[in-house]
C-alpha cells in the first residue's frame, strides 16, 4: 500500500492537470514507457491556458537528456491517415492499419489531444484556419509557406469546403518529425514522417537544443535534450526559416529567430538570367573551407539552369552578422560569373541588396495593413507582433548600409 501510495504522489507531482486531461496523459505515458520511452524524474507536465506544457522541475546549466522516444514506437502516419470529426480526432476507418504497437500509441496520442480540446484551440490560433477563406491576409500567408506545409502539398486543402483537413492536417504537422530508414536497410527506403508523442507540449524557440536522432543506436531513437530552468517551460529548437516559417507551423509565435527570410521574388543577374529567390528551409549541404563556416547558416541550396538561377532561401541578418547577406550574394556571382569586373559585381550587389529591401519592407508593409483591419483575435495579436519585428529587422538593415559598403569595398572575404 505504501509503494502505491508513493507512486500515486510521484504521479501526481509529475502531472498538474484537470481529470480528463490527467488520466489521458497517464494512459498515454503507460503506453510509452511500455514501447520503451524514458522521461526524466525532472519532467512535469501543467495545464495552462496554451495548452498542456512540458516543465522542468529542477535547474541544470549542463544539457541532458529529458525525453527519449525509440523510432519503432513512433506512428507513421499518411494524409488522410487522422481525420476531424466535429471537434474530435480519430483514425480514419478505411485507412490501412499501423503496427500494433504505434496504432496503440497513436490512439492515446489523440485522446489526449482530444481531451485538451487542441482541434478547437488551434483553429482559434492558425492563421489559415482563422482567417476568412477569401482573406488577402490570408492568401498572402498561405503563399508563402514552404513545401512541408500540408497546403502547399495538397492545395485544395485551402478550399473552405476542406477546413476540417485542413485543420487535422496542420495540427498534426506540428507534431511530425522525419525519420530516415535504419542503418541496414539500404538507401532504397524513403524518408518518413512519424507521430511524435507528446513534442506539442514542448515550447518552440530559436534558442533551445534541436530533437537529437540517433538511428545507431540500440535501439534507435529520438531525444529531447536541453538545459532546464527551474519552473520554466521546456523549449525545444524546430527546424524552422525564421519567425513567419514558425508561425505557420506551430500557431505559436516565436520572435527569438535571429533572421528574417526574403519573401519570394525575382532579381536579374548581369548576365540577364533571372535570381529566382524561394522560401525554403534547405541549406547548402557541401563540405565548405574554414573560411565560410561561418557562413553556412546563410547559404541557400542552388539550382543553376539556362534561363534561371533558384535559390533556396536569402535571409536579411541580425545586426551581429551585417555582412552576411552581401557576402552570400558574392560568393553566388564568383561561382555564376566569375569574369565579372569588381565595379560591376559592385554596382550588382549594391542594386540586388536595395530591391530586396525594398520588396521585403512593401509585402510586410502590405500585411500589416490587412492585420490592422481585422477584429481584436489572437491572431491579430500575433500579426501585429510578427510584422513589426519583421519591418524592424528590415530597418535595422538598412541603418547599417553605409557601414556594409564601406566595409564590403575592396575586398571579398565571405565570413558574416
């Protein structure tokens, strides 16, 4: 009775949280710790007014380990795989069933999304579930996306008829990790996309530790590691471009990113090719020199054709790192046009750098113009938010351009 007893307090102390919520969360760790998942003593999860959130309990300036997932309990989950009914998720009857053990897991999964009511609280906070389907406000966001966003992969998702897949799709994307194939079976298998129990309870912040995995390891896993602050909630760093690229993901807004990412848009090279610029998360994966190590954050993935040249991505930085972009867009005209002259390269740089600005200031400038005509939702709130920073982060930029052409002139190192 005594062990019981103390096991109940230990329960109890781990989990602050109404009964529904409390017994879906329990049910759902029993069913993890018997597929193998192990949780730090540290651990605690409260319900708040955001939702249930991962807490830790004690401070530690070192990073540890407070959560491990093994890869064979995560559920696979395919489109359609999860549907919404009313205000309820569930399998969807006529879909292939997983593994015993990840059906299992998925199940508890959504029962206890359901019992926090998440389907009703992120349609509140999504912008693309918010927002009117006819919305500018939200044509302008849904366009810009990257290419994981379930709309942009199934596009008639944005249709209003469509709005429970939607909303099903987009919450439980916020919730998927990829996980590659294990180490002996071969290059032929495809990278897949897995529920992973319990990551919404961890907060999303630019400066939290990255999910570590571990596909060597015996057995193969996936682990949260951080430095717990006593009494605050955990925060976990996810792939993610800057702020917006966040936003879109997680309904949440995370304004510690230290960059703002181009929309979209076309400069012209010298040569009269088009510098096709994306919104994509994918980075330059070659080996590089020491000298652009530090680099590597900025430089996008390139695609070079006849007519065209598509970059990944182009982020405006921080005032910590004033030359990164110059020093990025350099390195592109060395490798596409290396007989360039310095003043032309000069006169393209300087040209290049202001219709960026300029386009960037106007599409965010335009979006806080939509915001400032809805009604006062937290969706609002949060655009609000987002847009101000963004025409700061542009601001600030262009307050450093006379020291970035007087410290660009002359010379071509790449470093930020």
């Amino acid at each position: 009775m005594a062990d019981t007893a103390q096991s109940a307090a230990a329960e109890s102390a781990r989990i602050q949280a109404s009964a529904p919520v409390r017994a879906a969360l329990e049910a759902l760790l029993a069913v993890l710790e018997q597929a193998g998942a192990w949780f730090s003593a540290d651990l605690q999860w409260r319900e708040t007014q955001q939702g249930l959130i991962a807490y830790s309990r004690a401070e530690h300036q070192d990073k540890r380990s407070y959560l491990r997932w093994p890869l064979e309990a995560l559920p696979h989950v395919q489109p359609g795989m999860v549907v919404l009914d009313g205000v309820q998720l569930k399998i969807a009857p006529d879909v292939e069933a997983a593994a015993p053990a990840q059906a299992t897991v998925l199940q508890a999964q959504l029962a206890l999304l359901n019992a926090t009511a998440a389907p009703t609280h992120w349609r509140a906070l999504h912008p693309l579930l918010a927002l009117a389907s006819d919305s500018p406000l939200r044509q302008a966001l849904a366009a810009v996306a990257g290419p994981e966003a379930p709309w942009q992969q199934y596009p008639s998702l944005l249709a209003p008829e469509e709005e429970p897949a939607l909303c099903c799709a987009s919450l439980l994307s916020r919730r998927l990790a990829p996980v590659a194939p294990a180490a002996d079976q071969g290059d032929a298998q495809e990278m897949a996309w897995c529920l992973v129990p319990l990551l919404e309870t961890f907060m999303a912040d630019a400066t939290g530790e990255p999910l570590s995995m571990n596909a060597r390891a015996v057995p193969p896993s996936l682990r949260v590691f951080a430095r717990g602050v006593d009494n605050e909630p955990m925060r976990v760093r996810f792939g993610s471009l800057d702020a917006l690229d966040g936003w879109l993901r997680d309904a949440t807004l995370d304004l510690s990113w230290p960059s703002l990412a181009s929309v979209p848009l076309a400069l012209r090279l010298p040569d009269g090719r088009a510098l096709r610029v994306e919104r994509r998360r994918a980075g330059a994966q070659a080996q590089l020199p020491p000298a652009l190590q530090a680099l590597r954050p900025y430089l996008p993935q390139v695609a070079v054709g006849d007519d065209e040249v598509r970059v990944s991505k182009l982020l405006i930085p921080p005032p910590a790192a004033p030359l990164a972009l110059r020093r990025v867009l350099t390195l592109l005209l060395a490798q596409l046009m290396p007989d360039l002259s310095q003043a032309d390269r000069q006169r393209w740089l300087a040209a290049s750098e202001e219709q960026l600005l300029a386009e960037n200031t106007a599409w965010w400038q335009a979006r806080q113009g939509e915001t400032a005509a809805l009604p006062t939702t937290p969706v609002r709130a949060s655009c609000e938010a987002l847009c101000a920073w963004a025409l700061a982060q542009l601001a600030r930029y262009r307050e450093q351009s006379p020291a970035r052409q007087s410290q660009g002139a002359g010379h071509t190192e790449l470093s930020p």
